[in-house]
C-alpha cells in the first residue's frame, strides 16, 4: 500500500466533517470499550494478566534470536520451513517463488496485518495471480478498493448499505442478482461465494497471532473460521508473520490469549483459536502438503535496540484504538498507512520515517488512555514524545513549532523569568475571559476556535495554584495566618505592570504566545 502519511493533516480535516464516518467509529468505538470493560470486570487478575504479559514479552525481546532457532527447529521437526525476509521485497519474493514452483494460480488469504504492511496481494497479484481475502471485513475492502481502517475490524468505516451495494455489484456475475438489506443475508452470500474460493486455492496464505518456540506451531484467531479453510483446505499453507510474534511456550500464548481477546473484542476467547504445526501427517484426514513460514523483519531488529523496543511487545489488539479519542475522531484511513490509532502513530514514522508519517506523532492530545488499557503495558505516549524529540532535533518540525519551543525550552530553564512571564500571561487570558469563562475566537489558535470554545484560564498558574495549596496545608499544620506567598505574587504583579509599563505590551504578547504554544503542546492539534 503506498503510503499517504505525509497528507495525515488534510486527511484528517476531511475525516473530521464526515458525518457517516463519525456515526460508523462511534458505534464501533462505544461497543468495544463498554465489551472489554465488562470482561475486564469480571476477571479480578487482569491486571497481573497485563504484567505476565510483560514480562513475557519482555523476556521474548531480550532473548528474541535464541527463541527465533528455537523455533526455526521445531518447524523443519515437524516437516515445516522458515524463510527469513529481511525486506518487504524478500518476503514478496519468496511467498511469489513459492508460488511459483507448486504452480499455484489460485490464492486464498486469512487476515494478516504483515501481509499488509510487505503489500503482499498487489505483489502476488502483479505476478498473475488471483488473491482473494476470506476474512469478511477484508473481503469487503478487496471489493472497494481500500486498505483496512482498523487492525481487527478492517471495515469498521463501512455501513450496512455501503456493503450491500458493494456485493450487488460485485456479486452479479455469479448470479447473485438481488439487493440485500440484512446484516444476515449479507454475510451468507459472501459465505457462498467464498466457499468456492477455498475449494478452488492452490495456495492458503495467514498471518499468525503468535509463534511456539517449544512447539514449532502457529496460532491464528478469528471470529469466523476463515483461518483454519484457509490453512487445511489448499495444497500449501504459507505462514506470514513477523519476527516479533515468538512465544517461549504453548502456557505463554495461553496467557496472552487471555489478553488479546478481552481487549481485543471484549470476549472472554475468540470463536476459534487454531493452531497448525507443519504440513499434513500421513494419519492427519485433511491439511495441506507443505507448510512455509515466512518471518518478516522489516526494521524490527533495529527497533530492538533503538528506544523503541517496547512497542514490539504489541500484539495487535486493537485496544488503543478504540479508546483513543483521536482515532474516534478521524477514523483508521487518515494515518495513511497499514496501522492507524496510537501503536500506528508509534510504528508507520518508525517504517516510514518521520519525514512522511510525523505529523501522526503530533496528532496525540497525550491524554494516556491507550497505555492505561494496552494489555501490554507498552508506553505510547512515551514513544510518542519519543517521536516528537527526534523530530524536533532532526528539524523536521515546522519552523514555527521549533521556534516556539526552543524559546519555550529558554524559559522553562530560567524559573525566575518563566513563572513571572507565565503568571502575567495567564492573569490578563483570566481576566479577559472570566465574563464568559471562554474565548469564542483568538488569535493564532483559530484552529481550535473554529469548531470549538476555549476555556479561559482561571487565571492562575501551575506553580502559583500549587504555592497556595502548599501554604495552605502549612497554615492548617502552623496555624499561621500570614500570607506572605499571595504578597509576594501580587508584589511581582505590580512591578512587572507598574515598572515595566512601557514594555508591558511586548510582554503581554510574548505571555499570550507562550500560553498558546503550551497550551497545543498538551492539547495536541485541533481535531474534534
Ligand atoms: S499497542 Fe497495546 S493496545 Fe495497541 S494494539 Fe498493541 S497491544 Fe493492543
């Protein structure tokens, strides 16, 4: 899929108005987090579930090549072969050669985010062959045209008569000649026509959830049984997966089985949970003849020793994304690329690079409701502002944004400038907005103002509304009735206005500038 992360801004402007978009993500959205809150209720160790799972995949990362032979060695026990794919072009290839040398003209493919991410069907398409997605959701996105808006439900944007359309036309020319308006019969005429497709496939391609060292076995999960036709129906079963999906143990996957249902779709377990280890054994009743995996790198070893490690730990959940406010603003296509919602904000300007995909870094209001839910405890706003200090450093920001900044960064290290400054700029907002407590529209934030009020400020401070409340616990410990910090405010108030009157209005302008800019460093950019 080429990227269009560097268009993440118009995109999301675009995104923002779109009234259908906005009804589609909210239902979505609404009925995930209310699902996994349930689940999450009902199961009083989930949070030592999160941190087992962290450990596990803290310990995988840090032993990855050793757990990677192991594995290796399972597979080729069990009649299985790795392939290692550096590049997305490797992995291309050897799924092609593959291909290739059993003759294949026919493929069918479970739901597979790596197989996105090395544009695997316009490659094998490009070679003449004919690919066809049997994961509903993606299934409908291969007959529109487009890359999936969310990691566990691709076609989470469309509505019902969107789909109905899609398979009307679509669907005609094998018979199918009438319009459906039900959910049900929707999905039974896909199942019909995708039947045939296992029947037909020289060659079932599917992603895997995770890898068993100890084992040699893969796991796929899916709500619609669309992995395991896919991987016991054709002659050649062709694992695509990245290198990060190895788990020590069959336990170890148990556990994060656990997590990634509960998170994923609020389920206690999904619908089906299956595991292939190596082609079909001489008393097996079905499977295929031959049983490839293709471990995909892509950038993932040096991310294990370059400041990003953590986010390997993702297991693909989705979890971020449905309880980000952003993601439920503008939906999966505005980050442009194979992964949106805060771990794609983390990993496309790590792919990519922050030339094309940074603005997907700023784009976060860092309110940290992904990293109180990702099951995997990984930081994403850590790695977020990770993102934005590289930027900022490599001058990749916009020269406004930098200059604010760096001038933000003097003052800050300069307190007895910065709280006199701050504190002045914060009284005059205080005062002139307290009538109506908010700014219809401003200068410089028009952004923000245009769809939505600023709250004024109360008028204070951080560190003024912290001074009080410290003098006043030491008042109630003392019964000291002095008040010497508000004096000393109002002291530095009077000079600054009465003194320094003739520079006042530079200073009220720098005030106001400052708290502009530090008001979008923590709100982030204006999407509603
Ligand atoms: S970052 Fe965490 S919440 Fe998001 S998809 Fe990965 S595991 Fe799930």
């Amino acid at each position: 899929m080429e990227p269009r992360s560097h268009d993440f801004k118009r995109r999301a402007a675009c995104a923002v108005v779109d009234e259908q978009l906005k009804e589609a993500l909210a239902k979505a959205q609404d009925g995930f987090v209310g699902k996994r809150a349930q689940v999450v209720e009902i199961l009083p160790e989930f949070e030592q579930l999160r941190e087992q799972g962290k450990i596990i995949g803290d310990h995988v990362l840090a032993n990855l090549d050793y757990y990677l032979e192991r594995y290796e060695a399972a597979v080729d026990k069990h009649g299985g072969q790795v392939h290692w794919a550096e590049t997305p072009e490797d992995a291309q290839n050897i799924v092609r050669n593959i291909c290739k040398r059993v003759d294949a003209k026919r493929v069918i493919k479970g739901k597979s985010m790596i197989s996105e991410e090395v544009a695997l069907n316009e490659a094998l398409e490009s070679y003449g062959l004919d690919v066809v997605e049997s994961d509903l959701g993606e299934y409908i996105l291969q007959l529109a045209k487009e890359p999936p808006s969310h990691i566990i439900t691709p076609a989470i944007h469309k509505t019902k008569a969107q789909i109905a359309e899609l398979f009307y036309n679509a669907h005609q020319k094998l018979g199918y000649d009438k319009k459906l308006d039900s959910v049900p019969d929707l999905v039974n005429e896909a199942r019909e026509v995708l039947r045939s497709r296992y029947l037909e496939a020289d060659v079932g391609i599917t992603g895997a959830n995770f890898l068993i060292a100890e084992t040699g076995s893969n796991i796929i999960v899916t709500n619609e049984g669309n992995g395991d036709l896919s991987c016991t129906l054709p002659r050649v079963h062709i694992v695509t997966a990245s290198i990060d999906k190895v788990v020590p143990t069959l336990d170890d996957a148990s556990a994060l089985l656990r997590l990634l249902a509960r998170s994923a779709t609020g389920q206690e377990f999904t619908s089906y949970t299956t595991l292939s280890t190596g082609p079909r054994r001489t008393a097996d009743l079905d499977g295929p003849e031959e049983y490839h995996v293709v471990l995909v790198d892509n950038g993932r070893s040096k991310m294990l020793a370059d400041g990003f490690r953590e986010m390997l730990r993702c297991i693909r959940c989705g979890a971020c994304m449905n309880h980000c406010p952003v993601y439920g603003a503008i939906g999966g296509h505005s980050y442009g690329w194979v992964y949106p919602g805060p771990m794609g904000s983390v990993l496309t300007p790590y792919f990519l690079g922050l030339k094309e995909a940074g603005d997907l870094a700023n784009a976060c209001t860092l309110n940290g409701r992904c990293a109180s839910i990702c099951p995997m405890k990984i930081p994403l706003p850590d790695l977020l502002r990770e993102h934005r200090r590289r930027q900022f450093e490599a001058k990749l920001a916009p020269k406004i944004a930098s200059f604010a900044l760096a001038s933000w960064g003097f003052l800050a290290k300069r307190p007895k400038l910065y709280q006199p400054l701050t504190a002045l700029g914060m009284r005059m907002m205080g005062m002139v907005g307290r009538r109506k407590g908010r700014f219809r529209s401003l200068p410089m934030v028009g952004g923000w103002t245009d769809t939505r009020d600023l709250p004024a400020p109360q008028g204070k401070t951080f560190h003024m509304a912290w001074r009080k409340r410290r003098m006043l616990t030491a008042k109630t410990k003392m019964g000291d009735q002095s008040d010497q910090g508000k004096g000393s405010e109002l002291r530095v108030f009077a000079f600054l206005t009465i003194i320094l009157a003739p520079i006042l209005s530079v200073v009220l302008v720098g005030g106001y500038g400052l708290f502009v800019w530090m008001f979008q460093l923590i709100a982030g950019p204006p999407i509603q």
